[in-house]
C-alpha cells in the first residue's frame, strides 16, 4: 500500500514539475517536430492514431532534423516536444545537448531506411553520377586541377590558365586548393550534359544534407587520390574540405519543405533537386532520378544497402514526457506496428523502406518498453 502511493505521489510530482511555469498548464495532444523527410511518416502514423485510438491526433512539424533535435534537446516541460524525427541518428552533441538541459530519458527508435536522389524533370535525359562528380561539382574549395606533367591548369584564385581548357585537367593536386570553377556539368566530366549546374537541396539544419555529405560528397572526395590520401594524414583538414558546399550560386538551399524543391524542379529543364526516396516515389509521373554508380534508387537496393546513398530514419521519444502528455507510449506502439511501419504497412505506401523482420521485432519491442539510451558513438 505504501508502495502504491509512494508511486502515485511520484507521477503527481513529475506531472506538477513538467507543468511548472508554463504558459499552457497542461497539453492534451502529442506534439512532434523534426525531419521534413521523417514527416510523411510521423504525419501519415499521426492521422492514423488520432482516426483509431480515441487519442487526439498529435501537432507534427517539418522543423528540419538539426532544428528539431535543438527543440526536443531544450528541456523537459510541456512547452518542449515530446517527440523528434531525424534523417540521421542523433549527433553525440546533441546527446549532450539534452543531458544538459534535463532530457536524460530518450529512447531512439530506427524507423527504416531511405535513399537520397538526385532528381531532374521528367523527360530530361538520364544521368549516372559518380560520387566523385558529385563532390567535384557541390564542394566549395578543390585540389588544384593539373594536367598530364603535374601542371597547374588554373590559378591560385581560381581563374583558368591562358590557353587551357577543361580537356587539359588529368588529375588534382592537394598541394593547393582553390574555389570551385565548375559551372557546368561537362567542366566536371565529359560524361555529363553541358548543362549549369543548378542542385537544389536542403539547408544546413537537414539531416538529409548531413546524409548527403556523409553517404555522397565526402565518398566522392576520397575517390580522388590526394585527398583520400589526406584523411589519413588531417582528418580535420579533410573534413574541412569535403562538408562545406558552394556559396557562389550551383548549390541552392531549397528550404525544409521538400514539396517545393519537388515543385521547382519538376518545373525545370535543367535543374537538380536533392530529397528522399518517399518524395520521388509520390512524384514518379514528374520526376526522373538519375542513378549513382549505376545503381537506381530501388526500394530493394535502398533496403539491402546496394544503393549507395541511402541511410536509416530515426524518431527520439521523450519518455520524462510519458506521465504528462496521454498518448505517448500508446503512439509509439501504432507507429512500430506491422501495420505502419512493416514492408506492407501504410508507411510503405508514403515510401518507407521497411526494416528486416528481426530488426523490426527487436526495434518494437525495445520502444514499446520504452527503453532509453545510454550514449552515442562519436564517428
């Protein structure tokens, strides 16, 4: 019996502190933020508990993966969501970030997987990109271009050399770097179009450009020699090179709402977007996606790894949240059914590539306990 109201006084307690010096001093609907490519799904999971469940159908917001994870890490309190997407795993800073700010119970759950395409217009001719085309034609500084004997093939600033052109470059050199001269895709290869360059993307705070980075333009990066070679003597300087994208016109920050990259290239001859694989599955009649590496972007060769940019979805849920805010665990368990996030669930249709069926097992019955985490890796 003591027991019993030892518990209850706790949950009172935990309640009565998550309301404290809030303005609204309590929240009857879940309120989730993140992802713009985790959205459909944590939309379509949303709409479908609040049609089944006698649950309200949660507040979802597309606030990109980093401006989520900044919300969710901000402490603990209705005022706080209760529950993030992320086209990436948590970073370990942002581990910290909630640590420091009272959010030490969180428990990550791997939704599936996803592909990141580079899309044109439908009825443009196909293209296949290295990822080596991809770094050489988005970084924002390269090794110098040099030709057959070594020699430089443009300037320290950038301008091409008198009497050089694009033929010349058979190799680069770490010795020095300059700005990006490539404005359009032939200056990069000849096995692309002469089209500009024009590659329309997320913004800085996206998960899906940090994947893209990650899975794309610094691969690309190590396929040339000189600078695989440097990641192995400054890892930093490396880093340095292959994260940071043009500034100058070619990369375009498309904003958090993939709808209206879709939107704009859909309309373009010639443009680039950039998003998840969902997107250009909902989109198959006005868009065409080139292949990298050969590989199409296939919900089985995403789902296999074969794809060479694909990644795994997370959602990160607030369990200090559970006591205060009805619906929470009761979510999580209509998101990690077969019925929505299983190959034949209802998030397959939005363009999930669902996990292997022990994965699944394992991730439902590690989020239905609730059970937190205790750390992240540094990679």
């Amino acid at each position: 019996m003591k027991l019993a109201a030892l518990a209850f006084a706790s949950a009172a307690v935990l309640a009565v502190s998550l309301s404290a010096g809030v303005e609204a001093q309590s929240r009857d609907s879940i309120r989730i933020v993140g992802s713009s490519t985790v959205f459909p799904f944590t939309t379509a999971t949303s709409e479908n508990f609040g049609a089944t469940s006698g649950f309200r159908t949660p507040v979802v917001e597309s606030t990109g993966t980093g401006g989520g994870m900044n919300l969710f890490c901000g402490g603990v309190g209705l005022r706080h969501p209760d529950i993030t997407g992320a086209s990436r795993r948590m970073l370990p800073s942002e581990f910290e970030l909630c640590r420091r700010n009272g959010v030490r119970e969180i428990t990550e759950i791997p939704v599936g997987y996803d592909g990141i395409v580079i899309t044109r217009a439908a009825g443009t001719p196909s293209i296949d990109f290295q990822r080596r085309d991809l770094f050489l034609a988005l970084a924002f500084t390269i090794p110098m271009p040099v030709d057959d004997a070594g020699e430089p093939v443009f300037s320290a600033s950038g301008q091409m050399l008198a009497g050089r052109d694009f033929n010349d470059v058979a190799g680069y050199s770490c010795e020095a770097f300059i700005p990006n001269p490539h404005r359009r895709w032939s200056d990069v290869s000849n096995d692309l179009p002469s089209d500009r360059i024009e590659v329309i993307g997320p913004p800085p705070t996206s998960g899906t450009r940090d994947s893209l980075i990650e899975l794309g333009i610094q691969p690309g990066a190590r396929q040339i020699e000189c600078l695989d070679a440097l990641r192995s003597s400054d890892r930093n300087r490396f880093e340095e090179i292959s994260s940071r994208l043009r500034e100058d016109g070619p990369w375009i920050d498309g904003g958090e709402n993939d709808n209206v990259i879709v939107q704009t290239v859909a309309n373009s001859g010639t443009a680039v977007g950039v998003f998840g694989y969902s997107y250009l599955e909902q989109n198959m009649d006005r868009l065409v996606a080139a292949t990298i590496e050969g590989v199409e972007p296939e919900y089985d060769d995403i789902s296999e790894g074969v794809y060479p940019i694909a990644r795994s979805m997370f959602v990160y849920v607030k369990n200090q949240h559970v006591a205060a805010v009805p619906g929470i665990r009761e979510w999580v368990e209509e998101l990690t059914s077969e019925d929505a996030f299983g190959p034949f669930g209802y998030l397959a249709d939005r363009g999930l590539v669902a996990l292997p069926e022990a994965a699944r097992d394992e991730v439902r019955e590690r989020s239905l306990s609730l059970t937190p985490m205790t750390g992240i890796d540094a990679h």
